[in-house]
C-alpha cells in the first residue's frame, strides 16, 4: 500500500483552550510538514483547497510551487483541487507549471468541493455544481493532452485553436476524482477510465463502499481494464500512544471539539458529508474512520478497511490543534511503525515501475525491496 499525508489547512483556535497560531506560521508548517514526509517516505503529499470558512488553502497552486522547491522525490497532489469554481484553460496553466518546477512530480485530485459557500463567491449557482465539474474536467483533459484544441460548450467561453503554456512536464499529469457522496463524481471517474479517491472522513464505511463498488462496476461497463482504476482512500484523523487508552484519553478534546462544532455549523442540514457522523471519539474509533490507538490497533484498522475497499493508497491527516512537535510525532511513528504492518500485508502496482500511468517524474520507493536488501546487509 502507499501512503498519503493531507492538509486542506484548516486555520481555527483550539477547541478548549482557544489558541491559534498566525497564518504566516501555519503555512509555513505546510511545508516543513512536507519535507517531513519526504524524509520519512511517505508517497505522496497533499494540499487542500477552501474558499470560505476557517482554512488559509485558497492559493493551493502557489502552496505546490513552494512544495515543488523544497521537496525533491515525493509525489506531490490535492485534495481537493474544486474544478467546478476553475476556469480550465487557467487550471491547466497553473498545474502544468507546478509540475515542471517538480520535475513531473504532480498528480491531482479533482472534486466539486465540500463547500456551499465558495459558489456564490464566483457567481456560480450551487445546483449546477456537477455539470460545472463534468464540462470543467473534460475541457482540461483536452488541454492537458493536446495542442489547438476548439471547444464549444454551456459554461466555458468557446476556444479556437487553443494550445495552453506551459506543458505538462512529460505529457498530461494523471487525475484522480474525489469522491464522497454523489454517484456523479463516480460515473464521471469511470467514464474516462481514471482512478478514485474516496474521503472516507465523515461517514459510515458503508456510504463509502457503495461508490467505491459503483465505481469499479462502472469502470468496467465503460470498457476499461480493471487494472487501471486505482483506489485512494481518506481518515477521519490520526494520533498514535503507546496505548488505545491514552489515545482516547489524549484525543478526545480535539476530537470531540471539532464534532461539536461541525455539528453546530451544519444544524438543520442533513445531507451526509457536511459534518461527522460520530459525536464522541468512541463511535469514531468503533464506527467511524479515525485511526486512533496505538501503531498495531491503527494497522490493524487500515488493514480491516482494505478488505471491503481494495484501495491502493492511504491518506491520513493530522489535526493541527496538536502540539507542532506532537504532529510530527504521531506521523513519525505512523511511519515508522504503522506503514511497515501494513505494507507486509497489502501490495499494490500504483507508483511503480509497473504503473504506466504513474506522473512522469515519480517511482514510488520499493519499501519491501529496500527492507530486504538492509535485512541481507545486516
């Protein structure tokens, strides 16, 4: 399995004791996050996008280009990049750039947003939401791949002969689709054969299941081979202790906090993926998916996932209310002590050798391969 940190870059005070640090700071943790996470060897390193509400990821192109400089092997991506907001011609710009200053380290995820709030800041109409994503994403696809493209459609102006600068760095950067509660986003991955990142952040696994295996039906429906759709899966949080008792015991502030405050944003609202389903730390961890607990317990949970999901990649978050040095603690020995249990159990071709699609300038590092040529050296 790979593994994926994301950061949408929530900017809020503390839950209890109100304490927030300064934008400036915030963002610059983004990035030693992600020098963190290249030197752990974690796979892949994703940034949010949000325009309203409590989060500083509105820039996430500019917050890539600082990644692409200080970061040299890791997979760099989003989650997500709101395409239904973006104009493509301009969107195939930006990321194309980010993945020359990368070196074709790039890959995206792709998704409407989880916000109501940023449509209207755009002149956009909230119901409209999935027709702008499905004629923004395939206007992009063209761009990406081909020069003096025409185009003709309902919510982009129409282009004649246009061919986008710069170009991808080695030909069109892969796009994943985000994916959290609508069949849209599903049918439109499926269609076009390209892999699914499901958020699996807020909801019962059973939500998530039924997209995921819609998807994968679908993919096949469409005629494309079975090998290529890929699956990515989110969390609902990471903190690691040395027991599953000082873990609740530690979380739980932060945990039950936030709900509350979900809750409290969304009351009257309903529709699932607008604010976690479990209330206390308990249901997160029995329910829920939160990996909470010690090294093993949170393994054995990853694990537990992949037998409904199949999924080939594994993003986790941490909550930056912890202690800075408590962030880079939990992903140290998520690293350290939780990837290798999982790995031992679960393979995948996504980011190497035998992943064509794979961006350009990236392999995954052989963590298997590396562990057995160090057992021998030993």
């Amino acid at each position: 399995m790979r593994f994926q940190i994301l950061d949408i870059v929530p900017h809020t005070p503390h839950p209890v004791t109100g304490e927030i640090i300064s934008v400036h700071e915030r963002l610059e943790r983004v990035v030693e996050t992600a020098v963190l996470a290249e030197r752990l060897g974690f796979d892949s390193y994703a940034v949010g996008e949000r325009h309203a509400g409590e989060f500083v990821s509105s820039a996430p192109t500019v917050l890539l280009g600082a990644l692409a400089n200080a970061t040299d092997r890791i997979l760099l991506s989003t989650g997500v990049t709101v395409l239904s907001l973006l104009d493509p011609v301009r969107v195939a710009e930006d990321y194309s750039t980010i993945d020359q200053l990368s070196g074709g380290r790039l890959e995206i995820v792709i998704g409407k947003g989880n916000e109501d709030k940023h449509f209207p800041l755009f002149g956009l109409q909230l119901e409209r939401q999935y027709e702008y994503l499905t004629e923004n994403y395939e206007l992009l696809r063209r761009l990406l791949r081909e020069e003096n493209v025409s185009w003709t459609g309902t919510h982009h102006a129409d282009l004649d002969g246009v061919t986008t600068y710069p170009r991808p760095f080695s030909g069109p950067f892969r796009i994943w689709h985000g994916s959290a509660t609508s069949t849209a986003a599903v049918d439109l991955a499926a269609k076009w054969g390209d892999p699914l990142f499901s958020a699996n952040a807020l909801q019962p696994r059973e939500n998530y299941l039924v997209l995921i295996n819609r998807y994968r039906e679908q993919l096949e429906a469409n005629g494309h081979d079975p090998a290529v759709g890929y699956v990515g899966s989110g969390s609902g949080g990471l903190f690691l202790a040395d027991t599953d008792a000082k873990a609740i015991e530690q979380y739980r502030p932060i945990y039950e906090g936030i709900a509350a405050k979900m809750r409290a944003k969304h009351a009257g609202d309903n529709r699932p993926g607008k604010a976690t389903s479990f209330a206390t730390i308990e249901e997160a961890i029995a329910h829920g998916p939160a990996l909470v607990g010690t090294p093993e317990r949170v393994a054995a949970k990853i694990l537990d996932y992949h037998k409904a999901y199949h999924h080939d990649v594994q993003s986790v978050s941490v909550f930056p209310m912890l202690p800075y040095a408590q962030q880079h603690e939990v992903l140290t020995r998520f690293a350290e002590e939780v990837a290798p249990l999982v790995r031992r159990e679960v393979s995948t071709t996504l980011w190497g050798p035998d992943d064509p699609g794979r961006a350009a300038g990236f392999t995954a590092v052989d963590h298997r391969q590396a562990a057995d040529q160090q057992g021998a050296g030993a």
